[in-house]
C-alpha cells in the first residue's frame, strides 16, 4: 500500500479540500490515484456533519457550511491540525469500529510525545483529556465511508482560539469543555506535522 503525504504551509479553504477530497475518492476507487494523507489548517470555519441539529448553533449569526462526513457541528481555525485522508478499507479489513479504534490510538499516540495523557469514550466519538477535573476534548473525528473507501479525517486542538467553540455546541456535546495543547503541554508543538505523518504511516501503512 501506498499513502501519498501532503502536508500544507498556508491555510486551505474547506470547499477546495472538499472538493479535492472527493475526487480524490473516486481515483482511489477506480485505482488511478494511491491513497492519502493531508495534514493542514483551515481559515475558521463552522461546518455541520450529517447529524447536526439547528439547536446546537448558539451564535445565529455565524455561517455554518454543510458537509457530508459523520458526526455534528465543529469548528476548524488556524492553530487547529486538520488531518485528511483517503484509505482504501477493500485492501484492509472492513471493520469501521476497528478502523475508528485506530485512528483514536494513533491520535492518543500523537500526544503521548507531547506527555500528554489522553483516552477514547465508547459514548462519544473523540479524543478527551482530563484537566482541573474536567474532561475536555482535544480531537474530533469524522468520517465517511464509501464503497470501502474512508475518508475526510481528524482535527487536533493545538494552539487554536477555543473562545469560538461558544458560537455552537461543539460536536453536540453539552456540558464537555474543548481544550487545546497549548493548555496541556510545555513542549513545543513545531515539529508537530512530522509526529502526525510518523504516527498515522505507523497505524495504516
């Protein structure tokens, strides 16, 4: 298997990656493309997953842009990792629950190197940490899958402005807090991008 690895340095407008991402899963499909990983950032952004209810927007104001990957309502804002790929499940096993567990491992792995301890909830999809005996969360996933073919991705929390999260409802989860790395860890995040592709190529190649 091979993943190609693209890592942005400017922020990416979310319609063109989605665009990008799209057509990237039909060459996968028809095996005119390998598969991918794309690490970047995006300009702020609200977007809404298949399951969002109009409640969970708090700021009527903000403009919310629909998506078709799983899960709720979130936000995506420089500071912010946003980590997308296109993986061809046929060539692995069709198990969506084990394909989750191991993004969820490859992401508590991630910020293991940061000395930062965090955990799964079979309730709540995501990446959670406890701070001031709170539980927090630091990574949202959503994704989609077809034909086999799994795609949009992950969002990592790192140095981002979380004062925006109270505009909604994050990932339609009251009551849970957001945090980021900054928050968490004194290590410097710089060499995150390389952490990411190391730890990602380690779960899926």
């Amino acid at each position: 298997m091979n993943i190609e690895v693209k890592n942005s340095l400017k922020p990416i407008d979310y319609k063109e990656s989605m665009k990008f991402l799209e057509k990237r899963v039909n060459d996968v499909l028809l095996g005119k493309k390998s598969e991918l990983l794309w690490v970047l950032e995006h300009k702020k952004v609200f977007t809404a997953g298949a399951r969002y209810n109009k409640s969970e927007i708090l700021d009527k104001n903000i403009k919310i842009i629909n998506t078709n990957r799983g899960g709720k309502i979130t936000l995506h804002a420089p500071g912010q990792k946003v980590i997308y790929f296109v993986l061809n499940l046929n060539n692995r096993k069709k198990n969506i629950r084990l394909f989750i567990n191991n993004i969820e491992n490859c992401i508590i792995n991630i910020l293991k190197e940061y000395e930062i301890k965090s955990f799964s909830d079979k309730k709540n999809i995501g990446i959670w940490v406890k701070n001031k005996n709170k539980i927090k969360k630091i990574a949202a996933i959503g994704i989609r899958v077809k034909k086999w073919i799994a795609y949009h991705g992950f969002s990592l929390n790192v140095s981002n402005d979380l004062n925006d999260y109270k505009k909604i409802i994050p990932c339609g989860l009251k009551n849970k807090n957001v945090i980021n790395m900054k928050s968490l860890t004194s290590k410097k995040t710089d060499n995150i991008e390389k952490i990411i592709i190391d730890e990602f190529l380690n779960t899926f190649l």
